[in-house]
C-alpha cells in the first residue's frame, strides 16, 4: 500500500473514530420521522459539522499531548 493511501486511510479511521464528539459538540437535533430537511437547512448542518469536526480534532490532539 502506498504512503498516500495509507495516510489517506489513517485520515478517514480518525474522522470515523471522532465523529461521536463531532456530533455531540455540534449538537444538533435529529429530524422528525418522516420530515426531512431542505438543501438549505442540510448546507447549514454541514457547515456546523465541519466545524465541529475542526474543534474535536483539536480537543483529540490537545488531550493526548498532555
């Protein structure tokens, strides 16, 4: 396997294994049983996850440092 792919597989194993923080720290509802969203309400969600997902990866790093 070679080096990017591997860096590519390590990447995707962290964000896997950080997405339950992402989550909580993003907090957002989930939706309604049979009630979805519009394009504009699940851009807004995305734009909140990736951010949070930005704040766990750093609250990841920081914990293991110390």
């Amino acid at each position: 396997m070679s080096t990017d792919a591997q860096e590519q597989q390590r990447r995707y194993k962290e964000f896997l294994d950080l997405m339950p923080l992402t989550l909580a720290l993003a907090g957002l509802p989930t939706s309604d049983s049979g009630k979805y969203y519009t394009e504009e309400q699940i851009e807004s969600r995305a734009f909140t996850i990736k951010h949070a997902q930005k704040i766990a990866r750093q609250l990841a790093r920081e914990c293991v440092r110390k």
